[in-house]
RNA sequence: GGAGGGGUGGCCGAGUGGUUGAAGGCGGCGGUCUUGAAAACCGCUUCUCGAGCAAUCGGGACGGGGGUUCGAAUCCCUCCCCCUCCGCCA
C-alpha cells in the first residue's frame, strides 16, 4: 500500500496515477478521513495526557493516606470519553485502511502510460523462430499423439483446465523444475520450498487480497488460500522483521505448484495447457535497497531470459503500460516465449518491481548501518520460469515432422534421453 | 482430537495493579586504560503514532483482540502460536 503521508502530500500525483491505471477513483474520501483521524487522535491522547498525570496524583495521595475521591470521580468520566473517542477512532483507521488497501501501487515514471495489452512496448528481442518446412501442430495435438499429457482423463479426475502428464511428460516437467533451480541456485538464489497453502494475512502483504478474493482457491475450516504463485509465501518469509542492512539484498528461489481460478477468463485458451488451474512455477523473489532495486528488475528479467536462451526459445521483452501492469507493481517486463503452433509470442514470465508497496503491507523493514529508526525494503519476483509453458514452448518449438521432440541440450542431463518419440 | 505448561526488548531472564519502556545478564556501539590486543572500568543501546521549521513535547506497544479498574506486563474472557504427554497419522 501507499503511505498515507505520502498521499497527504501528493494527492494529485496518486490521483493522476490513479488515472493512467484506469481506475475511477480519487484519494479525496482517503483525504478527509485522514484530517478527522487526526483530530481524534489529538483529543484522544489530550486526555491520555491528564489521565496518566492524575493517576499518578492519585497513587501519590493514597500513599500519603490523603482522600482522592475527587479526583477519581473524575478520571472516571474522562475514561468514558477516551473510550468513546477509541470507537470512533477504530471505526475511522478501519476505513481508511480499507480504501489504502485497494490503492494500487504508483507505476514507475519509465512505464509506458496506455489503456491494455495493445499499448505494451516491446524492449528487445532474442532468438529466430524457426522456419518449418511441415505445418507446425499446437502443443495439445503434439502431447496427445506422443502419449505424454491427457486431458480427458485429467478432467474426469478434477475437471476443466487441469492436466495428467504422464512418461517423458512428466519426466519433461521435473526436468525444467531441476534445470531452472540448479542455474538459478548457481547465481546466489537461496532455494526454498514453502507452504503451498496459506493465511488471510500473507495475502493482504503482497497484495491479492483483499482486492482479488475471486481468482484464488480458498479452503474451509481453518480458511487457508491456495498460492497463485510462490510471489506470496517467499515475500512473505520476512513479513514483520526487521532485516539488517548488511543482509540485503536476499534472493530466493522456490519451486511451487500455484493455483489460480482464472475466473473471468471463459473461453480464453480453453485448450492446452497455456491456462490451467493448477500449474508448476520456479520463481524468483529479491528483497533489496530501494536505491538499488532498478537495476536489480534488470538484473532479474536477464535472469529469467537467460533460461530461455540455454534452452534455445526465442523470446521478447515487453513492458507493461500503466493499464496492463498488475496492482502492486511498479514496473513489470513481461517476457513472451515464441509458440510456432500460435504463430505468436505468449507470456512465460513476468518480472516486477513493487518498490516499497508490498513491503509496506507486509511490514518488511530493514536498518541502516548507523542509522536511526527503519525503512521499508522493496521487493522484486518474477518468474524463471513457468514450468508449464515452458513445455508447451518446447514441444511446439522443437517438434519434428514425424510427430517427435527433440529435447534442448541444457535439459538432456535432467531427460535422459535426446528425443521424446 | 484429549490433558497439561508456556508466550516479556537482538538473545537469555526478573517482574508486588500505581515513575517499569520495563531489574539483571549476554550481545552490539562509543570511550578510558594499553606499544597493540585482551581484561577491567564508564557511557549508550526498541519500534511506532501525533504536534512542531527545529530543539523538543505528548500518546501507544510486554503474542493479537476485548473486559474489569481512577490506573493493567500484572486480574478476567477470547483467539493465535510454541512446548510436553496420550490418541491418530504420511
């Protein structure tokens, strides 16, 4: 979330943000809330003021045997106006926290300002997709005819968008999730395997909820959420620490299936494996000093496409605009992985730099060496990679004419065999 | 799931309803001493909110929330977490 001072201070910068994002708010409600908090806040603790002094009028009475009933008379009384001013305190901070809450972050001064999908600005480009003397099949046709995803039984098992992979599919899958974490291991990403389920509170710190309950599995009794992407548990391993300043900055690495209802996506990418609800990911997840944390997105986004070089994909970059970029993001370079069954590059990873927002909702702090009082980190993930797609991008960008795949070289040490056939 | 025992500052650990933001210790930082270091000694060591240009002043925080009271780390309720034993279980 955004720090209310900050709002305070440039409503007209949050409210133009507000716009370029496409959402049809102001902060002016936010605003009066503020000013009346403010002025219960003084009254409140005005008489906090008196009621401290005269306790201690009180104690110093009853010791010296002296009659303090007056005086407790009217503490009494100033209790009771205390109390009733807190109500209405906790009603107003409720509030406000519930409008700071569906603030999204401020996008960066780099990103590009445009309405969707159509007004992102490619950045650079990586690779030459293949020339096919044969009509390239779509991954589906590819998996279905080699034996090695199912999606009838798959649906019988649990319903529309999930899938059984099964021999070298399955093998295939494990052997990316090794891949990508042994080379992301290798630059300094600390591997870690989280909960997969997790708390009402993890959410709010990076930013699903409250504002995206209908994309997300929740389970009852206790109410636990099924993670969208391992984004949630990694940031939220230092949610309420203090981190010292010579620890930053952390990187991680974790493996985690993510779940996601993709409600409002009827009809989008109805086969395949593209969107399912259950997908594999290897993630990528930096806390970091906010002087640093530009060049850390750069650093992460190369990481990221570094994977699809070894595994010879083409790719490009993107940037998102300010109507495509996710709520808690401040800059986010989507790469897309070049599917010759679509004839066209479709999103594999997306790389964001949320700045302080997340930290902020998380309470991710950290302390200057020598230095007063605390600052919030910023926080980074971005996928390296999504596993299932990956897949996918293998399958239609290595197939040959007789319906066989060759297996990329990085991955063939993971396979354990040259070719699927 | 059943029965008990606990949650206090970076860590360990005191704490009687009334100067206890919290003894003492450890750790950390600064200093004295020393050729240097160690030891010893001295001092300093939480976060947060509000007011103010600032110096500074005031409020809050002893797992979370509520209650009792003039006043709660201390009493009561509730939730969460940890530990031990029993049961169950991958």
């Amino acid at each position: 979330m955004l720090d209310i001072r900050f709002i305070r201070e440039n409503a007209q910068i949050v409210d133009e943000a507000l716009r370029k994002r496409g959402y049809g708010i102001t902060v002016d409600e936010l605003l009066s809330l503020e000013t009346e908090r403010r002025g219960l806040i003084q009254k409140v603790e005005a008489l906090r003021n008196r009621r401290n002094i005269v306790s201690d009028e009180i104690s110093r009475l009853r010791r010296s045997g002296e009659d303090a009933s007056a005086l407790i008379a009217e503490m009494k009384e100033v209790s009771e106006r205390i109390k009733g001013l807190d109500e209405e305190l906790k009603g107003v901070d409720g509030r406000i926290r519930d409008l700071l809450l569906n603030i999204p972050n401020i996008p960066h001064s780099s990103v590009p300002v445009g309405e969707g999908e159509e007004d992102n600005v490619e950045v650079r480009r990586w690779g030459e997709p293949r020339s096919f003397d044969f009509e390239p099949l779509n991954h589906w046709d590819i998996g279905e005819t080699l034996g090695i995803v199912d999606f009838e039984r798959a649906s019988r098992i649990a319903g529309a968008r999930f899938s059984l992979m099964k021999g070298a599919g399955a093998r295939l899958e494990r052997a990316l999730m090794n891949f990508m974490l042994e080379l992301n291991t290798s630059k300094g990403y600390v591997e870690v395997f989280p909960p997969i389920l997790v708390n009402r509170e993890s959410m709010i710190g990076t930013g699903q909820l409250p504002k995206f309950h209908m994309e997300l599995f929740r389970t009852m009794e206790p109410e636990l959420y099924l993670i969208p992407t391992a984004e949630v548990p990694v940031t939220n391993i230092h949610r309420e620490e203090i981190l010292n300043e010579k620890d930053l900055p952390i990187y991680y690495t974790a493996y985690t299936p993510c779940f996601r209802r993709e409600a409002g996506s009827y009809g989008k990418d109805t086969r395949g494996l593209i969107r399912q609800h259950q997908f594999n990911k290897v993630e990528l997840v930096k806390f970091v000093k906010p002087e640093t944390s530009y060049e850390e997105l750069e650093g992460l986004t190369a990481d990221a496409e570094e994977i699809l070089r070894r595994l010879g994909l083409p790719y490009r970059v993107v940037v998102l605009c300010t109507g495509d970029l996710g709520f808690s993001a401040a800059k986010t370079y989507d790469i897309e992985v070049w599917l010759p069954g679509q004839g066209r590059y479709r999103e594999i990873s997306s790389c964001s730099n949320f700045e302080d927002y997340q930290a902020r909702r998380a309470g991710i702090r950290f302390r200057r060496e020598g230095k007063k009082g605390t600052e919030f980190v910023h926080t980074l993930n971005g996928s390296g990679l999504a596993i299932g797609r990956t897949l996918v991008a293998i399958l239609e960008n290595y197939q040959q004419r007789d319906g066989s795949v060759l297996v990329p070289e990085a991955l063939r040490p993971y396979m354990g065999m040259d070719v699927i056939r």
